[in-house]
C-alpha cells in the first residue's frame, strides 16, 4: 500500500477518525453539542476528502476495495445524506429523555458501513460492510429504548437482517465453489473465459445474494419488514435506513451486475423484472390503505426501490446514469419527507406526528413548512419542477430503452395509483383545519428548518435545472462502463 | 427571448401576488391583471412585427427561441410561435384576465395563493401552446395540472376534494401513457440516428414501421383524448367542471381542454400521419357520439354547471370531428370552433357562477323567472345560450359549419349525423334559458344585477363572438399560416414512412 492507496481510502480513514474522535469526546465529556458538532464535522471532511481521491481514481486498493468515481460519487452522496440526517436529528434529539450522544456515533458507524459498500469489489468487503451498517442500525433503529415500538421495530430489522445475511452467505459461497473467486472483477473474467452456460451453482448463488440484497432493499416479496420497522424506528432513522442503506446496497447491487455481467444470463432480468413489477403494485397498493405517513412513505418507497429496478434493467451507459440520478432524487426526497415528520415531532417529547388527521391545515399553519412538505410528496409522485420528474423520465426511459413493456405498464399504473395517495396527504395539509390541538404547536428548531429549506431548494433547483448533476452522473458511468 | 417572457411573466407575476396576498386582498388581483396586460402587450407587438411576413410566406414561424436545457439528454428549451399557437395564446390571455375580474367579489380567502395557482396554471398553458421540445412540451403539461389541482380543492364547492382528485388522475395517468411514447420515439429516433434529441422537427423524421406508429400515436391520442375529452374518457370534467371555482372553470373548459385538440393537431397528426390517416374513421365516430352523447346528457342536467359542462364535450366532439376530417375547411373550422367555444362556455360559467354567488344554488328546478329580477344577467345569458346553439352571425356557428362542410367531403354519413347535434343543442340551449329566465319566479329570490364590471367582461366577450361570426377572416388567415406549417411537418415525415 503505497501513498496513492492512502489518498484513494482517504475519506473512508477520515471517517474512522471521526468515529475514534467523537468516542472519546463522549467518553471523556459527555455533551449534545459538542458531539453533533463534532461528528458533522467529521463528516464534511469527509466530502472534502473525497476530491483528493479523486485525482487517483480510479485505482484498486488491497483486494477489497476498489475506489473509482462511481463509488466516490455515491460516498460523496452517503455522507451528504448522514449530514442531512444528524441536523435534522439535532432538535428532534434534544426534546427527548434518552441520552442523544452515542446516536451520533451510531449513525457515524453505519455510514462507515455504506461507504465502504459502495467501495467494495469482494465478497468480504460487501459482507463486512454491510453488517458494520446493519448492526449498527439495529442500535439506531431501537434507540428510544424506554419505548415499546422502537425494540418491537428492532427486533423485527435484527431477524431479518440476520435471516437476509444468510442468504448472502449461502449465496456467495455457492458462486464460491463453482469459480473459485470472490473478486467481482475475477468472477466477470472467469464467467467469460467458460464458453459453456452459467450452471445452477452459478444461477442459484446469484439468486441468494439478490433475495439477501432483496430484504435490505425491501422489495417485494422481501417487504415485509419495512412499514414496521419505519414506524416504530425514530423518523430521523427510518430515513437513514430509507436512503443511506437502501442506497448504499443499491449501488453495490448495480456494481455486482454491472462488473460481472450477471444479467446476460438466461433467466436473470426476468427475476429482476417480476420483482420491479410486484414492487410497485404491491408497494403503491398497500400504502393505499394507510393512515399513518410513516407507513405510507414505508410503502411508498417499496413501490420506489420497483422504480429502481425498472431504471436497472435498461441497457448499456443510461442503466448507471438512469440507477444514480434516481437514486440522488429519492435521497433528496425521502430525507425531506422524513424531515418534515422530524422537525414536526420536535415539539412533543413523546409521540411523533405521524397520524394524517394530525397535518390538517398544516400548509395554512406553517406555510413554509407545508409548502415544502407538498413539494416533496408532488416530487415523490413525480411531478415537473421537482427532481422526481426527471427521476421517472429515467425510469420509463430505462425500461422502454430495454423494451421491458410491463414493466413500463406497471411503472404508470402504479405512478397513477402512487399519485391518489400522495395527493390524499396533499389535501390533508391544505384542508382548512377544524379547530383543534394543534400537534405541531412549538417551535421549529433553526437547524432542522434551514437543513428542509437546502433540501427543497435542491429539490426543486435540480428538476428545473438538473444539467449539472446529470453532467456529473454521466462522468461517473462513462469510467464505470469502460472498466 | 420575447417567447420565454411570455411564460415567465406570469411565472413572476404568480410568485409575486403570492406573496403579496398576506398583506392585501386587492394587490394579486391588480398584480396578475397587470402581468396579463404586460404578456398581451408582448404578444401583440411580436406578432404586430413579424405578421405580414408570416400570412404572406404561408406557414413559418413568427418566432423561434432555442436553448440548451438539458444538453446530455438532448433536451431543449425550444419555443416557437405561429398562427395556430397565437390565436391560442391570445384566447388564453384574455380568458386570464376575465377569471382574474371573475374571480373578483367570489374569491375573498387566500387571494393569495389563488392567484398564485391561477398564473401558474397559465402559464403551464401558454407553455403547452409555444413548446417545440417534446420533453418540454410533456414539462408543462404535467405543470399545468398541479395548480388546477389546488384551485379545485381548495376553492371548489361540496365535492370538491373528489372532482380534483379524479380530475388529477386522469390527466396525470394518461399524461405518463404519452411520456412514454415520447421516450420511445425519441429512443428510436436514436437507433435511427445516434443522436438523442426531443425536438419537434427532428423526432417527425423518424422512420416508423406501421405497428409502432399506430402504438405510439394511440399514446399520444389517449392523452390528449382524457383532455378533449372523448367520450369513453369524460367523466372527470362533469365533476372537474362542477366543482371548481369560476375562475377554475372558465380556465378549464376555456383553455385546458384546448390544449386536448392543440396536443392532436399539433403532435399526433402530423407526427404520426400514416397512423392517424388509418385512425381518422374512428376518431370521427368518436367526435359524432361526444356531439351526440354530450348534448343528451346536457340536457338531462339540473345542476347549471353541469348542463355547461356537458355541452363542452358536445362541442369540442366538432372540434375532434374537423381534427380527423382532417381538410383546410375542417381544420379551419375546428381552430374556430376552439376560440368560439373558448368564448361562449368560458362567458356562461362566469354567469353561472355569477348566480351562484347571489343565489347559492346551481339547481335549476329551484330557479325561474331570474329576467323580471335582473334583466342584465337574463340578457347576457340569452346571447351566450343561443352562441352556444351555434346561431348563424356567432363564432360558434361559424366554426360548426365549417367543420361539417368540411367532413361532408370526406364522409358524409358523419358529416349528417354531426348535424343532429346542432338539433339537439338548441334543445338543451333553450330549456336552460327557459327554466333559468323565465317562467314561475319563486317568491323569495331577490337578486342584485351584474355589476359593470361584470358587464365590462362581458361586453368584451360578446364583441369578440360577433365579430369571430361576421368577420372570421383575419383569424383563417392567421390559422392557416399555422396550419401550414403542421402540413409540412407531416409531408417530411410521409415519404420516409413508406420504407420499412
């Protein structure tokens, strides 16, 4: 490992400083200030971090990672989001009697975990990143543990992760026996030197990994977990959970398929489009029948990952560029959507806003607030000014790209189904409000406020004018395909 | 350049009496007016300087404005007037400014964001009449729908969250069916050429085998068929049209369902003439049963707005009949038929509207007799019903006879049963006017006339109807400049059409 490998990793070893750094900080003065100030630090070198990298992308360092624009871009995205993240847990953390220290260091932990996903091009360095940022979550997820619903929504993430790991396991050891290589780059050679078809080793092992990466994803038949856990989790982790992991695993899924060509193979994209398809019926039905927003924005994003997967089986240079500019507006997004509930929630110490009586009138209340509550679900639903409009142009251009018709049918059967209910939480915002309590009577925190305020602007600034990003993107994949 | 401001000045001028409504009632009204005025002005000088030009070369454009959006994806800001968007734009300018003055005394909570949405909402559409970007065009046409969405639910009368949401959806979800073919028709352009590109021009060159054309038109026409609307897909503008505000009205029936008839003319025929030339049979049974169907259920109606609501699919059943006849006189008079319908329907939801205001009933079995008490609105009301009949020496009639001459050329069996509608739109027109005006007048009604800025608005509108009924010339002139230019564009496409 020479100097060069250093820079390369260089924001992965700023954020395990970060890490020590707060520790001990909480270790030897325990103060909330202090540590979220510390820890967004920490982050922000982070991203500066990531532009010294890039002048040595892209390079391989030690077998087990391999850093190159694709995964610096999506670090760079990761790091933002667990930014977003903290200063909107800020104010949300400070109403309430647990301890908020050690939430920073948790959230710092996963991100390492996602960082170093995006980053992996091994079979152990995927593993061990995605249980640094499982395990961790677990911690995140149950950490109102005063709280019945937390440890109930825990316990459920605890199984299924374990239960999602197994398959992963299972899977990559069967890929293992058959070509000797845990390598992505080795099993992409190996596949194309063999002139005879991928065998069931081959095929089984890689349907294990998809069902392990299925649960993490949360894509139908793997859901089932992700309305429970989103409601009972703290509204600042369920977005983390929401963006930074499903993110991080769709990135590393997108690299899997992309290095070793997996969906050549026979029966593969039809695996991959029977799962899109039942994700956005399933996902975008069921959120039908919810009246609690977190569960609605849990089945929501079920119905988004089916989206995902539409932009994933296109062709070629859009497949990446289509995953990754999805990918950015549903972060944008569902942070957003998520902040809201966060900055709402601020004022009671208990509960969280989360029933939709409780957001009548919002927009009449709190103009800004609402305004940008609307914006985010009108993105969500995919509507002009917003990123979500250029999000779903990817999506059908990715799927009519591939000619995958059904896909594409289901993908606006369910935008039109997805709308109904988006637009249910539209009018209750704008519904002049009877008089009542006002859920949402206190202040909102300053931080929490300017953090929705730069995510809307963004929202709305890259869908007017999502050039930039999209030159970015396009400079990200062109290295990745060529590789 | 001129041609962004046109899209921006109500953009601007929306943000602005949005923020100014907190703080005074009056300020976004006399706001919105003031940027209307400014966009009318604009228009008017540009097509003042470049007029000559464009009647006399027969079919270019008075201005183009072409800008890079999103470069990467081939995506351009490319705007471009002619004849056919002008009259278009000029309908939906001064239909802004009559549900700007309707909206006057109706509107009084969150002006605000009332004319906020309402700019927006025309804006979207002055958007829709100028874009030459396919991508663009599908920009503001999903950009349009979202503040007609908050004028419905949020100023609309009983129903109001239920017609906005079912008026939402239908859009949308036929818009997403059009985006769709969009993508794919540039995505084939691509293969074809290997530049990705959403522009008008280069997309019409596209070589397109006879099932993928008719694929793709059929994406186009279903959404722009839920807009017009078609008959199987009407059912979100009854409730739409019932529930919104008068303002909300008057923009829908006036200028949204426009911009159904400008999306056929404009894209499906002549981006697809193979294909419409094979659909055109259907899509002139289609527009004979909306005359019919929609006249029937006009005259079933009790409910004022409804009654109005119906006869737009009725009417707008000739527009699509003249749109697949698809000859100059057709076309021509379909044009018509869109600014005169524009006119009378968007004039009898302002009355309608107007006696729902003083009386806080739509229904007519509860009205009667009204012309003893207001013989101003009885008046008024008389001339638009009559307009709507398709009396000769209107806009309306004009545009009728037209069309029907038009389609008696290419089929003459649609031609007369769309003659039947003209039968039954006197029934409808006359009975409103009956059980409304006249007869038994209950006791308790009392009710103050049209103000003289309500008669203001519409003086002007019944001026502009006499005068698209006796002296349509200027207007043919200025749509078959546009008209041209659809023909050229189809004419490119059909000799490529012909290879495999």
């Amino acid at each position: 490992m020479n100097g060069s490998d250093l820079t390369a990793i260089l924001p992965l070893i700023v954020l395990s400083g970060a890490i020590v750094t707060v520790m001990l900080a909480i270790a030897s003065y325990r103060n909330h200030r202090i540590t979220a100030l510390l820890s967004v630090l920490g982050l922000i070198l982070c991203l500066i971090a990531i532009w010294p990298a890039s002048t040595v992308a892209s390079r391989r360092v030690t077998p087990l990672l391999v850093i190159d624009r694709y995964a610096l871009f999506y670090m760079g995205l990761i790091f933002a989001a667990s930014i977003a993240v903290l200063l909107l847990s800020y104010g949300y953390l400070a109403a309430r009697r647990e301890r908020p220290e050690e939430f920073y260091l948790l959230v710092l932990v996963a991100t390492l975990g996602a960082a170093a996903l995006v980053a992996s091009d091994h079979f152990a360095s995927f593993f061990l990143g995605l249980e640094t940022l499982s395990i961790s979550l677990l911690g995140l997820i149950a950490y109102p543990r005063d709280h019945e619903k937390p440890i109930e929504a825990g316990v459920k993430y605890l199984i299924l992760a374990g239960i999602s790991s197994a398959f992963l396991l299972f899977g990559m050891a069967l890929v293992y026996a058959r070509l000797g290589s845990m390598e992505f780059t080795r099993i992409a050679a190996l596949l194309a030197v063999k002139d005879d078809p991928p065998d069931l080793y081959w095929l089984t092992g890689l349907a294990l990994i998809f069902t392990g990466i299925g649960f993490k994803l949360s894509v139908v038949p793997f859901h089932m977990w992700a309305p429970d856990v989103y409601e009972g989790a703290p509204a600042p982790v369920a977005a983390f959970v929401a963006v930074v992991s499903k993110g991080a695993m769709f990135a590393l899924l997108l690299r899997y398929f992309v290095t070793t060509n997996a969906d050549v193979f026979g029966p593969v994209p039809m695996m991959v489009e029977i799962v899109a398809v039942a994700s956005i019926l399933v996902g975008n039905l069921l959120a039908l029948l919810q009246n609690n927003i977190k569960r609605i924005l849990a089945y929501s994003s079920i119905a988004h990952l089916g989206y995902l997967l539409v932009a994933f089986l296109a062709g070629g240079a859009l497949r990446i560029e289509a995953v990754t500019y999805y990918l950015v507006a549903y972060t944008v997004m569902t942070v957003g959507a998520f902040g809201i509930i966060t900055v709402l929630s601020t004022s009671s110490a208990v509960a969280e806003v989360e029933d939709l009586d409780a957001y009548r009138g919002l927009i009449w209340r709190r103009p800004w607030l609402g305004g940008s509550f609307a914006a985010m679900l009108l993105s969500l639903a995919g509507i002009p000014l917003t990123m979500g409009f250029i999000g779903k142009f990817y999506a059908i251009a990715g799927g009519v790209s591939a000619s995958l018709w059904p896909a594409v049918i289901a993908l606006i059967v369910g935008s039109v189904i997805g709308l109904f209910y988006y637009l249910r939480v539209i009018v209750a915002i704008c519904t002049p409000a009877c008089e009542g309590p006002a859920a949402y009577a206190g202040a909102v925190p300053m931080i929490g406020g300017a953090t929705l305020a730069a995510l809307t602007l963004m929202l709305i600034g890259l869908g007017v004018y999502p050039t930039p990003l999209v030159h970015l993107i396009q400079l990200t994949a062109a290295q990745m395909t060529v590789r | 350049m001129i041609l962004l401001w046109l899209i921006l000045t109500p953009l601007i001028g929306g943000l602005l009496a949005g923020f100014s409504g907190r703080r005074n009632s009056a300020l976004p009204r006399w706001l919105s007016l003031g940027c209307l005025a400014i966009d009318l002005a604009l228009i008017l000088v540009l097509s003042a300087t470049h007029y000559g030009a464009a009647v006399t070369l027969n079919g270019t454009w008075l201005a183009q404005f072409d800008w890079p959006w999103i470069p990467q994806l081939g995506i351009r800001l490319h705007l471009g007037l002619d004849g056919l968007s002008l009259l278009l734009i000029l309908l939906t300018l001064g239909l802004g400014v009559m549900s700007v003055v309707a909206s006057w005394s109706e509107i009084t909570e969150r002006v605000g964001f009332f004319h906020f949405n309402l700019m927006l909402t025309l804006a979207g559409v002055i958007g829709v009449f100028l874009a030459l970007d396919l991508f663009l065009f599908f920009f503001f046409w999903e950009l349009m729908l979202v503040p007609m969405y908050f004028l419905i639910a949020v100023w609309g009368h009983e129903r109001r969250i239920y017609a906005a949401i079912k008026f939402f959806l239908f859009t949308q979800g036929s818009g997403l069916l059009m985006f769709a073919a969009i993508v794919a028709l540039a995505l084939i352009n691509y293969r074809q050429t290997g530049t990705l590109t959403f522009d008008y021009f280069a997309l019409a060159k596209t070589r397109l085998g006879p099932a993928t054309q008719m694929w793709l038109m059929l994406g186009f026409f279903i959404t722009f068929a839920v807009k017009l609307p078609v008959v199987p897909f009407h059912t979100w503008l009854a409730d739409a049209h019932t529930e919104a505000p008068t303002a909300g009205s008057v923009i829908l029936a006036g200028l949204l369902l426009k911009t159904g008839a400008y999306g056929l003319l404009r894209f499906a025929v002549p981006l697809f003439p193979a294909a419409s030339a094979t659909f055109a049979p259907v899509g002139m049974t289609l527009g004979v049963i909306g005359i019919l169907y929609g006249a029937m259920l006009a005259f079933a109606q009790n409910d004022m707005k409804r009654l109005v609501a119906y006869t737009s699919i009725s009417h707008l059943g000739v527009v699509l009949l003249g749109i697949y006849a698809g000859n100059a006189l057709a076309l021509q008079g379909a044009i018509v038929q869109m600014l005169a319908h524009g006119l009378s329907t968007g004039a009898l939801f302002i009355l309608v509207g107007a006696l729902q205001e003083r009386l806080h009933t739509r229904d007519m079995r509860q009205l009667g007799g009204l012309w003893s008490t207001a013989p101003r609105i009885g008046a008024i009301g008389l001339f638009f019903a009559i307009a709507s009949l398709g009396l000769p020496g209107l806009g309306n009639f004009v545009g009728e006879f037209l069309v029907l001459l038009g389609t008696y050329r290419v089929a003459s069996g649609f031609a007369i049963a769309g003659t039947l509608g003209l039968v039954v739109s006197t029934i409808y027109a006359l009975s409103f006017v009956q059980r409304v005006f006249h007869g038994e007048r209950p006791a308790h009604t009392t009710l103050a006339d049209f103000s003289s800025r309500h008669m203001l608005v519409m003086a002007t509108m019944i001026v502009a109807l006499v005068w698209l009924g006796c002296y349509p010339q200027p207007v043919f002139d200025t749509a078959s400049s546009g008209l041209a230019n659809l023909q050229r564009v189809a004419s490119e496409h059909l000799p490529a059409s012909g290879e495999p």
